[in-house]
C-alpha cells in the first residue's frame, strides 16, 4: 500500500510538515548561536580578548554574581514562558503557529546566548583570575539550550498534534 492510496493513515504528517519545518530551523540556529559560536569562542578567548590586568579580584566577584543573576532570569523567564506559549499554541491556526515555534525558539537561543556575552564581558574586564568564570558562563549557553528549549515532540504536543 503506497502513502497515496485512499485509506493510508500518515498520522498528519501533511499537516505538520510546516510546524517540524520551522522548529527544524530554529533549533539549527539555535545550536549554531548556542552550542557552535561558544565552543568558538572558548578556542579564541585568551589569542584575540586579553584579560584586563588593571582590575581587581572583587570586580570578577561582583560580575559574576550579577552575570549568575541575570543568567538564572533567563532560565527562569524560559520556563515561565514556555508554560504559557504550551496553552496558546492549539487555538492558533497552523502558519501562526510555525511563527510561533520558530520566534520562541530563537528568543529562548538569544537569552541562552547573552551568557556567552557576559562570560567575554567578565573575562575581559574580570582580570587575569576571571578567565574560570568567564569560560564557565561561554559554556551556559549550551547548557542552558539542551535543557529548556523543548524537543520536537514537546512542540507537536502543544500544537495539538
């Protein structure tokens, strides 16, 4: 039996097909701005970003808890608004929801990424004994997007599929 025949169940795949596109292109750029461009920058950091060396050790401990606080909002803003968007999503029509999926996606990326900003931040104005933090927060972003993106299967859930 060929998928064209009448009586061929596909399981909607037809209908799917723009909302998987989507989340497909927003999650490859998600990895790319995510996963990819920190891995980059921990390779680069140390031969184009020098640590300033007129800094002391308190301005790296204050940076880093404020960068931990702000990185932490992030997380929790994600969570909050991903239970929110999950209810919204089956009452909008199918294009709205591909909008949906691929802005949600590249907007939880971007705060995702604002970790690796204040780990270049914190390593360039931190001192020579800031460059642990300032990897540890280049490295969140991953993290961070492994963690609170949700999968596929959770996006086809909340559209009603």
């Amino acid at each position: 039996m060929s998928t064209d025949e009448p009586g061929w169940d596909n399981g909607g795949l037809e209908a799917q097909a723009p909302l998987r596109q989507a989340f497909l292109l927003a999650y490859g750029l998600g990895l790319l701005l995510c996963v990819v461009w920190p891995l980059v920058l921990q390779v680069i950091l140390g031969r184009v970003i020098s640590p300033s060396t007129a800094t002391t050790a308190e301005l790296a401990m204050e940076l880093g808890y404020s960068f931990t606080g702000l990185t932490v909002l992030a997380g929790l803003f994600v969570v909050r608004r991903w239970g929110r968007i999950r209810t919204e999503l089956v009452p909008m029509a199918p294009e709205q929801q591909s909008r949906t999926i691929l802005r949600e996606i590249l907007l939880y990326s971007a705060l995702f990424e604002l970790s690796a900003a204040y780990g270049l931040v914190c390593y360039a104005m931190g001192g020579p004994g800031a460059e642990r933090y300032g990897r540890t927060f280049i490295a969140l972003p991953a993290l961070m997007f492994f963690l609170f993106v949700p999968r596929w299967r959770k996006w086809k859930i909340a559209a009603g599929g």
